[in-house]
C-alpha cells in the first residue's frame, strides 16, 4: 500500500466514524420515555404486588417498544444506513431479547433478585451502546447498574421506590439534561 492508498484508508476511516458517530444527546427522547415507563410501572409495583403488577408493566413495555419504534423511524429518517448502525441494532435486538429471556434461563424467581436484574442489564447494554455513542451513555449506565446493585440490598415496598427514583428518574433526568445539549 502506498501512502496515497493510506491516506485514502485514513480519510475513509475517519468520514466512516464520523458517519456512524451518534451523539449521546440524540439519545434523549428514548430516556424521558423509558423513565417515565420506569417512573410509572415501579410505583405502581408499590401498590401491585405479584401477578397484578404484570396488569401496569406489559402494556406499559408494549406501548414503550412501539413508541420507541416510532421515535427510532422518525430519527433515521433522512440519515444514510450504515453498516455500524444496522450492526447497533441488531446488538440492541439481540441484548434486549435477552433481558426477557436470561431470567427465565437462569432461574431468577426472587422478587428482589428479579428487580435488581433489569436495571443491570439494561445498564450493562447502555455501556455497551456507550462504546459507539459515547461516554454519556457509558455514565448512564453505569448509573443503572449501580442502581441495580443497591436493589439486591432493598425490601419491598422501599425497593420499588428505590427504582421509580433512582432508575426512572435516572433516565428521565439524564433525557432531559441531554435534550438541553440538543434544544437551546
């Protein structure tokens, strides 16, 4: 290879990163929606208890995963697929698939047990978003997990208000101050 054809390599590199790069900061409206989810499935755990609270959460995660495919549209719209994009998603596909199905795999019965695992792992896949987004996510997820571990360690009902603030309050306040970054 000459140093032309590097320089090309470079160039292409470097427009490559810059075209798949997505700010941390676009990520806003999926946070403000997914802690207002958490903010009001959590709280209502704290008056639902067992199979009724499955009454709040599925439609509550149904109607989350529609709106956050209907946000995702509206973002990609006028934005060139590239080959790291459709690779994040199906990262995103896959890692969220397994938040529902690890559990059932592993055996996680506990209500603590089972509490604390969902902001771990959906922490664990925003580190994992982090490493192509940015360190913003990284942090937030960083934050989830922590609030995941300090779960293990909490009682119902005190540990459904520990995720209704820590977690969606967490992903809500990170959306919001994010959202300041992107709308002056």
């Amino acid at each position: 290879m000459d140093s032309r054809q590097a320089l090309d390599q470079i160039n292409y590199m470097q427009q490559l990163l810059e075209d798949t790069r997505v700010r941390a900061a676009d990520q806003h409206p999926f946070l403000i929606l997914w802690g207002i989810i958490w903010m009001i499935g959590y709280t209502a755990d704290i008056f639902l208890r067992g199979p009724l609270s499955g009454l709040i959460w599925l439609p509550l995660a149904v109607g989350g995963i529609i709106a956050n495919m209907v946000i995702g549209k509206r973002q990609s719209q006028g934005r060139p697929e590239t080959p790291l994009s459709k690779r994040m998603m199906w990262l995103n596909i896959i890692s969220f698939s397994m938040l529902f199905l690890l559990p059932m795999v592993i055996g996680i019965r506990n209500e603590n047990s089972l509490s604390a695992f969902f902001p771990f792992f959906v922490g664990f896949i925003y580190v994992l978003n982090g490493i192509f987004i940015g360190r913003e996510m990284i942090m937030i997820g960083l934050w989830m997990m922590v609030t995941g571990i300090v779960a293990l360690f909490v009682a119902p009902p005190m540990l459904y208000l520990w995720l209704a603030i820590a977690g969606g309050g967490g992903l809500l306040t990170s959306g919001i101050l994010m959202r300041r970054q992107v709308q002056p």
